[in-house]
C-alpha cells in the first residue's frame, strides 16, 4: 500500500512540473509574439487602427497574450488581442499566431491572408517550408525560433535585422 502510494505521489509530482512547463512554454511564446511586433515593420496604411494579434488553436497562448498585452502598444496603435476558435475567423491582423493543433490546416490559412500585411507565427517543426513566417521549434530543450525572410517579404513586411541574428535558422 505505501508502495502504490508513493507511487501516485511522484505521478502527481511529474503531473505538476509538466503542467509547470506547459505555463512556461506558453509564457515564452506570448512574450515572443509581442517582440517580434517591435522587430518588423508593417505598411504604414494601417496605423489609426488597433495593432491586432490574433491566436488561433492555442487559448493558453491567447490568455498570456491577453495578460503581457494589456496598457502595451506597438508604435502607437493599442495592442488588441483576439482567439479565433476556427480558421474561418480569420480576418485583417498584423500577427497570426497559428497553434500546433490547427496547423494541418496551414495551406487554408495561408490562402486567407495572402493579400494581407500579416505576419504567420507557428510552432510545429517543418512549418517554415509551408509557409510560415516565423517557426517555435525546440533546439536543444529550449523554445527557439526560425524565419524564413522570403515568407515575410511576401506578405509586404520587413523584418530587422537585430530580429534575424535571434533566429536559430533563416532561410
């Protein structure tokens, strides 16, 4: 009995310190997400609106998004921050977050905002060649990331070049 016990602790342990990474893992990706906006430039037709950010398949991401956000701008636009429950949500943003559990539907996506001044975020490896802008891949137990530079130039962006020395890979 004091076996199964103990066992069942250290399953709660093990339980905890992945729920623990999972936080942290969401809070580097937000944290991200709102550096990248202060690494590339977008036209300048848009700027009386908002600065949206919309995350797609990720509400943990969407949530620390909303939190790190609040009273932020990027220029002087106000930082608005939306979860989109489907890709057929998707409108006008400046950064689209795409989470690992909807990125089968990538091609989708990228059709969608093709005329659009978006920056595409992902995070499952190989999604750089798919179209993504920007990729969180895991590079030695850590959350890095890769641009692929043709992809935002694509979408009439222009990304710094303090932001492409960060990158563990451009293309």
């Amino acid at each position: 009995m004091k076996k199964v016990n103990r066992i069942l602790i250290i399953i709660a342990i093990l339980l905890s310190c992945v729920q623990m990474a999972k936080g942290q893992e969401e809070n580097i990706i937000a944290i991200a997400i709102y550096n990248f906006s202060r690494y590339v430039d977008w036209p300048a037709d848009q700027s009386s609106q908002d600065f949206r950010i919309d995350i797609v398949g990720h509400k943990s991401v969407f949530e620390k998004m909303k939190e790190i956000s609040t009273g932020r701008k990027v220029g002087n636009r106000n930082i608005a921050v939306r979860y989109l429950e489907s890709i057929e949500k998707i409108t006008d943003s400046e950064i689209l977050f795409v989470g690992f559990w909807q990125s089968k539907e990538l091609p989708k996506i990228a059709d969608k905002i093709k005329s659009k001044h978006t920056l595409l975020i992902t995070e499952k490896e190989g999604l750089i060649d798919d179209g993504s802008a920007i990729n969180f891949v895991i590079r030695n137990n850590a959350i890095k990331f890769e641009i692929k530079k043709s992809n935002i130039l694509k979408y009439g962006l222009i990304l710094s070049e303090t932001l492409e020395k960060m990158a563990v890979k451009t293309y």
